[in-house]
C-alpha cells in the first residue's frame, strides 16, 4: 500500500477554490474572493497557478481588473475597504502621484458605485490627509506619509 501523493499545485488550488465558492455564507453571489496575490501566498503556488484555476472557473467568478474577482450570480460587492485599499494601492505604486487628480468617473464605472456612493468610501483618506477634495476640480493626492509624520497637503485642510 502507498502513501497518497499530495495534490499538484494545479490541483490543490481548483481543490480550495471550489471549497470556496461551495461556501455560500461567507462567499455568496457578488462575494470579493481572496486576491490573486493572497492566494498565492496562503496556497504556496506561483501567478500563474492561480490565475489558470480561475480561469478554469469560467463563468462561475467574474473579474473586474484591480476591483478584484467576485462570485458570479450578483452584483459585486463593493465595500469600502476594497476601494480605499485600491486607492492606496495605487497611490503607492505611483499610479496616482501625489499633485494628480483621482479620476472619479473611471473608478464608478470600475466598481460600478454611484458618486455618493464613492465619496463615502474614500472618505477615510480624506481624513487622513492623503487626499484633499477641491469643489469643481475632484479629489487630488497630497500626501503619501504615513499618518501623524507631519501635516496633511502640506499643512492646509
């Protein structure tokens, strides 16, 4: 009698995703499902691995590029962490300099959010000083510095 081999990289990651979309209370229709980058990391697997098995999910999940991908059969939910952690995402990786305008319009039609909708999840980096709202003009990046390392778009609120 042999040992059961462990399951191929392929295998293992169509093995936890299917387990994830079985589990309709934490992931029902419109559910964000883990990010590539977290699925790779929790499943030890490469890029690649993850993105195939999704792929092979057809259309059982939905991708909306950087907003991430969902569980098909609703609308997607778009939570307030998901927008703020992709606007800082972007902000720190240059996307959006600090000086540059937040292109709002683009971001309602990626997440599929109204304007009030919007503001209120940005809302946070508002506070926080890393964006700055101008009437006419939309929301601006002003600052990038952790919180608490001096004042916010450079001194003004």
């Amino acid at each position: 009698m042999t040992a059961a081999q462990p399951l191929k990289p392929a295998k293992r990651v169509d093995a936890v995703l299917r387990a994830l979309l079985e589990d309709k209370a934490t992931y029902p229709p419109g559910a964000r499902l883990p990010t590539q980058r977290e699925l790779m990391t929790m499943l030890d697997v490469s890029a690649v691995t993850v993105h195939k098995a999704l792929q092979r999910l057809g259309g059982a999940v939905v991708t909306m590029g950087a907003a991430g991908t969902f569980v098909a059969g609703g609308p997607p939910i778009v939570t307030a962490k998901l927008v703020e952690q992709t606007l800082r995402s972007r902000i720190r990786n240059g996307t959006y300099a600090v000086g540059s305008t937040i292109p709002s319009q683009q971001l309602r039609r990626e997440f599929g959010i109204s304007t009030d909708s919007l503001r209120s999840k940005i809302r946070p980096l508002v506070q926080e000083g890393i964006l700055k709202f101008r009437a006419g003009s939309g929301y601006r990046v002003c600052d990038i510095r952790p919180p608490g390392d001096g004042p916010p778009c450079g001194g003004t609120s």
